[in-house]
C-alpha cells in the first residue's frame, strides 16, 4: 500500500441505511492510501465516530478498517470496503504470561503455593457477584454493565501487584485510609473467593446469593427466620451440585474471629449431601522486620460440617442461576466491548456462549447448560482464541490483556 501518513482527517458523517447522523464533523486518525484514495483508520475509532450504531459483531472491534475516501473532498466517508486484522504487537500472548504464586492453605493439608495469572485474577474480578450498578440500569443501560466491569478492575489493579514471583499487597492498598481498606477487603475476599473456587474447587460459576433470593430461587435452602445469609452461591452444571462460600478479605494478617463470623454465615444453609459450604479468606503474610517488600497475599479455604440434621429440597433450576451468572456480560455491545480496549482488556466469548449472549431463540440457555452437562461443566478451550493469546475460562470468556496498563510482563 503506498500511503501518505496524517495526524488526522475530519469527516462528516452520511446517512448509512436508516440512521441519519449528525452534521458536525468528526476527527479519525489514520492514514491515506494515495493510490486508490482509500482511508486506513481503527475500526474502533469509526464506530465511536458513527455512534455505535455500525451493526458489527464484537469481535469484529479488535480489527482495522479501510475506508473508501475522495481526497478532494474531506468532509465525507463515502464507504467501509475492508475489514483485516489490527497488529497486536503490545498485548501479551496467554500462553507466554507471567505466573505468579499465590499461598494456598485449605484447612487439611500443609500450606502450598497455587500458581496465578493476571489474566485470571482479572477473570475473577469481572465475572463474580452481581453488579453493584444495577440501579442506574434504568438510566444508562447500555454502559450500567460496562461502568461496572472498569469499576471492578479499576480496583483489582489497586489493590494487587507482584513481586519476587508472588502477589503482593499493593503500596496503594497499604496507603488507603482505614475506610478505603474496608471497601478494598471486601472486593479482594470476593476476587479471590471467585478465583479458588475455580483452582481448586472446580467450579467456575459462582454468583451472587443476593440476587439469587430476589425471587425465592433458593430461599428454601435456609433455615426459617434467619436473614443472615453467605455471600456466593456457585454451581457444577455437570453434578447438579451446589456450592456456598462465605469470601472474606482484609488488608492485614489473618484472624480468627473473622473466620468465626463467616462459619456463622454458612451455618443458616440446611444440611444436604449435594451441598458444599466454604469459607474463603484472603488475607496477607506479615513481612520481616525491616524488609521493604509487601505483604504477601494467601488464601484460606475451611470446609463448613453442618450439625443441622434437617435435609432441604435441592430443586434449585441451575438454568436461572446460569442467566444470573451471566447477567453482568448479557447483550454488551460491541462499542462498550472495545471500550474495555481503553483500559487493557480484550474480551471474548466462546461460540456457544455468544449465542446465548446475544441470540433471542427461547431455548439458547437451555442449549448453552446442556452443552456445559455434556462437556463435564466447563467450556472445551478454543483453538483459535488460545492463538491469538487469549486466556480461556471454564465459563466461555476468554481474555488478553494489554501491557501497557497490566503488568503482564
């Protein structure tokens, strides 16, 4: 391509089929082709110009497009005629990623480390629990979900780091005010409870108990005249098995009163043999005195015996738990999807889900559990999303992160 680079061009917008589009001009970097008047720009520039109304399917913003364009008149986009893959030379490849080690004590055995992954530490941070921004929904819905997905790794990359090989306290968390660590422990105990159910329970869906309750889902499941509740339920789709935890986090060492206050939240749960009850703590090391490095992180895991003899119906419909789960990432457009490019993070859904995420068929939630029950409850890996560097996840997401904002290298 013989091209003539520029530090912009204004283009004015035409009307592109029933959409009719403002007449202020609009800025696009790029470059132009000089030998067939054409326009390179970022695709995702042009959908921000057009308003987010270019009918693309998601994946289609991670690529650049070409733009038929008149040089003697630069007021106007004539045509798209070419859409080809963007370099992405400063996203980091999955299968290259930086491990770390994260200390793992469960309550039996002698403590060890589990390996960790930004990647997977921001998986967790995104797809636990339920959306604190629910209640603008009817406001803004289109960014509700997109604000709270940011908001959640705003605050992982505050409170985390590595050093020496493991995940650390953060000198921002060391440095917050007591009620800043407060707001900080809470999401640090529900990121990390997401992030060792997956490891070393097996279970990659865990959501909310709240919501869960918002239609008596799962009422049943606890003793009568208690409000105290735990704050995750998760589920194997294969099993048909459930699984509470209580997540807890602080910013400093360990203490056993609040591990005795989430075996209280785990107590209100009526015994049954295909429920599984946990507490998960995160909580950090004490460094050596005089030592200038932060406080490591560990994570503990205690099985929860209930003594209550009394068993519980377990018809819980894991189809209404699923559409739960998936809630926070239901019908992201493609325009708030590469917003997430703003802040490193590439997001992508395996086949299967994104038929569920985006299709209106009344049975694709059924498909989507039944394709989960016969792959023994996780997505099979996507061949062609491991390379191109994406981290696939046992629920269908799949993510890549980009260096110059995650510290993936």
């Amino acid at each position: 391509m013989n091209s003539k680079t520029v530090s912009h061009i204004s283009v004015k917008p035409k009307e592109i089929g029933d959409q009719k589009r403002s007449n202020e001009p609009s800025i696009i970097r790029g470059a132009v082709d000089e030998s067939d008047g054409s326009y390179l720009c970022n695709l995702t520039d042009l959908l921000e110009f057009l308003g987010g109304q270019l009918q693309l399917d998601a994946t289609d913003a991670y690529y650049d497009a070409k733009v038929r364009f008149d040089p003697s008149n630069s007021q106007c986009v004539l045509d798209i005629y070419e859409i080809f893959r963007r370099p992405s030379s400063n996203l980091s490849n999955a299968d290259d990623k930086v491990k770390f080690n994260i200390h793992y004590v469960d309550g039996k055995n002698a403590p060890s480390l589990i390996s960790a992954s930004w990647h997977e530490l921001v998986w967790s941070a995104l797809m636990v629990g339920k959306s604190n921004l629910s209640a603008l929904a009817k406001i803004d819905p289109e960014y509700t979900k997109l604000y709270d997905l940011k908001m959640r790794a705003f605050m992982l990359r505050a409170l985390l780091a590595v050093s020496d090989g493991h995940a650390v306290k953060s000198k921002a968390f060391e440095k917050m005010e007591a009620s800043e660590k407060v707001n900080g422990s809470f999401w640090l105990g529900m990121f990390m409870a997401k992030l060792i159910a997956a490891k070393k329970m097996n279970c990659h869906f865990l959501t909310h108990v709240q919501e869960a309750l918002s239609d008596n889902r799962i009422d049943h499941l606890f003793k009568n005249g208690t409000t105290k509740r735990p704050d995750l339920i998760g589920f194997l789709p294969s099993q048909r098995k459930l699984l509470f935890v209580e997540a807890k986090g602080t910013s400093g060492v360990k203490r056993k009163k609040t591990i005795n206050q989430a075996i209280e939240q785990l107590d209100v749960i009526t015994a049954n043999k295909s429920i599984d009850k946990k507490v998960a703590y995160s909580c950090f090391k004490s460094r050596h005195k005089g030592s200038d490095q932060s406080d490591q992180l560990v994570i503990y895991t205690i099985d929860y015996k209930s003594n209550v003899q009394k068993q519980s119906s377990n018809s819980v419909e894991l189809k209404q738990l699923m559409e739960q789960y998936y809630k926070q990432v239901k019908g992201l457009t493609s325009k708030a999807i590469w917003q997430l490019e703003q802040i490193g993070i590439y997001l992508r859904f395996s086949e299967t889900l994104k038929r569920y995420l985006y299709a209106e068929e009344e049975d694709a939630l059924e498909q989507l559990l039944e394709t989960l029950t016969q792959a023994e409850g996780t997505f099979p890996s996507n061949q062609e999303l491991a390379s191109e560097g994406y981290k696939m996840f046992g629920d269908g997401i799949a993510i890549k992160l980009d260096e110059k904002f995650w510290p993936v290298k």
